[in-house]
C-alpha cells in the first residue's frame, strides 16, 4: 500500500468518532500513529496543541498538521480531505432526515448513550495523553508544575467565560518561563 493509500484509510477510520467532537479522535488517532509509526505521542501532542490554537475544527486542523508531518502538503490534503469526506455524505444524510427523527423516541435514546460514551472517550485521551506526558505516573508520579497549570487551567475554564485560546497562549508562554527556571 502507498504512503497516500496508508494516510487515507488511516485517517478515513477516525471519522466515526468525531460525533464527539474533535477530541474524541484521539484515541484512535494514537492508535494509528503507533500502528504505522508516524508519530511518537509526544509529536501528536504537540501537533494537538497546535491544531487546538489555530482556527477551525479541532479535528481537521489535527489531521492536516499530522498528515502534513506524515508526507508534507499531499499528506495533509489526503489526511484533511479522508477525515472529512465521510463526515459530509453523513451530514448531508442525516441533514435530510433529521427533522423527521428529531423527536423519535429512539432517535433520543441513541443520543442519550452517546453523551456519556463521548466523554468517556475524551477523559480517557486526556489521562492517556497526561500519563504519556509524564505529567502523572512514571518515575515521579506527578509533574507538579505541569499539573498545578493543568488544574490552573480547567478551574479557569470552569469559573471564567475565557476564550480557551487565550488560556492555551498563556499556557505556551508559561511553559518557556518554566523552562528559563
């Protein structure tokens, strides 16, 4: 199979579980990244922390810088065009029959169980991307720095109506002050 071929069908798979949001890729992206050996978990976080700045769908923006560190400029048009292709013939799918099944007793009910299995999924990418981080486990169990901004940071979110990009550019510049220290 052909590195093009190889990016496609990656990246093809992770549509599914976006329904979640971008965020509930993660998993399976990390699962990719291993798989092929694209990327190590420390240059898909960071390639995240850059998708989650710049404007746009978390998801998309992940899968054109990933695809773009894959295979340069074709990497992440194939990478960007695979991850949203089958997401739009969805969308314009259940965009026809939406408004006929909104109220359906089961249509609610399917919703109902995909909330919790969503965030589900998202606590788990957040504490697999923390421990792959050496924020928590490992030798010193805590990377105390690194948690009290994680703490910082979500206590903010929760108490403040801050836009998350500003947190994120706080973050980044919190972090070079810690490393001059």
């Amino acid at each position: 199979m052909s590195m093009f071929e190889s990016v496609f069908v990656a990246f093809s798979k992770l549509w599914i579980v976006i329904f979640g949001g971008g965020y509930a890729m993660l998993p399976l992206l990390q699962t990719e990244m291993k798989t092929h050996g694209w990327l190590s978990t420390s240059q898909l976080t960071d390639s995240i922390a850059v998708s989650a700045m710049a404007p746009g769908p978390i998801a998309t923006n992940t899968a054109a810088i990933v695809g773009f560190k894959i295979d340069g400029i074709w990497g992440a048009l194939i990478a960007s065009i695979a991850l949203t292709l089958p997401s739009l013939l969805v969308i314009l799918l259940v965009g026809k029959v939406l408004g006929k099944l909104q109220e359906h007793r089961n249509f609610k009910a399917a919703f109902y169980g995909l909330r919790p299995a969503i965030i589900g999924v998202i606590i788990f990418a957040a504490i697999n991307f923390a421990v792959s981080n050496h924020i928590i486990g490992g030798r010193n169990i805590l990377d105390i720095k690194s948690a009290i901004l994680m703490i910082v940071a979500f206590v903010i979110l929760i108490r403040t109506k801050l836009h998350p990009v500003y947190l994120i550019i706080a973050a980044a510049l919190i972090g070079i002050l810690l490393s001059v220290i």
